[in-house]
C-alpha cells in the first residue's frame, strides 16, 4: 500500500522545480506488441509516471495492461478514470477527479458518491484533482463523453478563476486537458497564468506532440506533462520529450523509479 506516498513527490518535486513526464496509457488503444515497446523506452528515459486511463474503455484489457506494465517495470501507475467502471487494485493510485470546467453535477460530485466507498476500502492512493478541461479546436472525446463545454482557449481569465476555486476547495492537483487528440495543446500564456496563481502542482496534458511543446509548458509552469497519443503513435518519441521536460528542472535531482 502506498499511502500519500505519490502526492507527497508531486509537492516535493514542484517545491524544488522538478519537472515530471507522464506516459498516457489508454487500456483500449495498447496493442499487446507495443507496449513492451513502450515500457521499455519508458524506462530507457526516465518517465516517471504512467497515467491508465481513457473517456471510454470498451475492453476488459485494464487489469491485463496493470498486471504486465508491474511485472516489467518500477514506474508508478496512476488510473485517470473516464468513468466509475475504470477501478483496479493493481495501480497505485487514482486521480479522483472533479470536472471543474463544467457544471454537470454527476462529474462534480455524483460519481463520486457512488465510488467512495469502493475507494475507501481500497489499497489504492486516492489524489483529490480538479479536472479542467480547455478547448483544444476538436470536439474531444471528454467533451462528448462529460456533456459539458470547455473552457474556450484564449479566456486565460476564466481558467484562472477556475484552478483557484479548486484549490480553495481543497482539491490537491489542476489538471488542464485540452482531451486526447486535441488538434491545439493549451496555450504557454494560459498556463503561466494558472500556474502563477495557485500553490498545488498542475498537470498539462492534450495534443501535445513535440518535445519542443512539452519543454515549452515546463517552461510556462506546467509541474507535471503527460502525452499520450503521439506516443502511441511514435513509441521513439518518450526519449526526445522526456529529456526536454527534464532539462527544463531547475534542480536536476529527483526520484527515480527506474
Ligand atoms: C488526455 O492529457 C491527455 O487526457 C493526453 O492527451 O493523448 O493528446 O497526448 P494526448
């Protein structure tokens, strides 16, 4: 059991300008073939988190994929559910996300009160995150999946006032996701107004598909940055983004998984 064990790194990491890399992993795009390709880059560069997870998971692959990403690899395994039903024992931990941007009710608080006994007895970490979800120029699949709209891309102010009601609230990561596939990341300028704004660490994630867009939200105050989709489709890439995200750490120590 790992009890606070990952959020007390994510603190110590943004406390010291450590930046992180996570992998996205979705159980239903994975082919059986790839992903030992994908954990063995993964290691190779220092990733250091993986996230399992997608809007909608329609293969039973989930506890398959946790069970053989532990059996060759160290590096923790954090689920982003995209509903109530992506629940396994076998990952450390669980982002337990309230969608923020949006304003349906099941997403803010009525799943969640469903899952909490479940999760109360479970060995799982459970990380508290306010999901934001920003406009990335396509209709995402969380976009359609949540029945809720995005925060438009260029209202810098409206995602400010949104991480720092979910701060206040308690929550104790932002996630800001423009959705798997997102055809325009999230912006530099609006992730150095959040990230200027609020104390808990903030994920970035969506369309991001260079090591130079990766470096470049590190640079703007993005504390931890996951890609998905270009890697699945470019495995090569983790080395090249990995290292970009990395250098981008003010202190170049930080704890390793390998
Ligand atoms: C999606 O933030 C993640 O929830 C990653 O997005 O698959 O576009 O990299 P991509």
């Amino acid at each position: 059991m790992v009890s606070n064990s990952l959020y007390s790194e994510y603190l110590t990491a943004k406390q010291n300008g450590n930046k992180k890399f996570v992998v996205l992993i979705d159980p239903d795009k994975v082919r059986l073939g790839k992903i030992q390709k994908v954990l063995e880059l993964s290691v190779e560069a220092g990733v250091d988190y993986f996230f399992i997870g997608g809007s909608l998971v329609v293969n039973d692959m989930l506890d398959y994929v946790l069970k053989s990403m532990k059996e060759n690899c160290h590096i923790p395994m954090i689920l982003f559910p995209g509903n109530s039903f992506q629940l396994s024992y076998k990952a450390d931990a669980l982002l337990f996300l309230s969608l923020i941007s949006g304003r349906n009710a099941d997403l803010l608080i009525g799943k969640h009160v469903i899952t909490a006994p479940f999760l109360k007895m479970s060995p799982l970490e459970i990380i508290s995150t306010g999901y934001m979800l920003i406009d990335g120029g396509i209709m995402t699949s969380v976009q359609y999946m949540s029945n809720t709209n995005p925060i438009p891309a260029n209202k810098d102010d409206i995602a400010l006032c949104t991480a720092m009601a979910g701060e206040m609230l308690g929550l104790k990561l932002i996630y800001m996701d423009a959705g798997s596939g997102a055809k325009n990341p999230i912006s530099e300028s609006m992730i150095n107004t959040v990230s200027s704004a609020i104390n808990i660490p903030l994920i970035v994630g969506g369309g991001i598909s260079t090591p130079e867009k990766a470096a470049a939200n590190a640079r703007a105050g993005a504390d931890i940055i996951v890609v998905g989709n270009a890697i699945e489709k470019d495995p090569q890439l983790i080395i090249e983004i990995s290292k970009a995200i990395h250098e981008q750490s003010t202190t170049k120590k930080s704890v390793s998984h390998q």
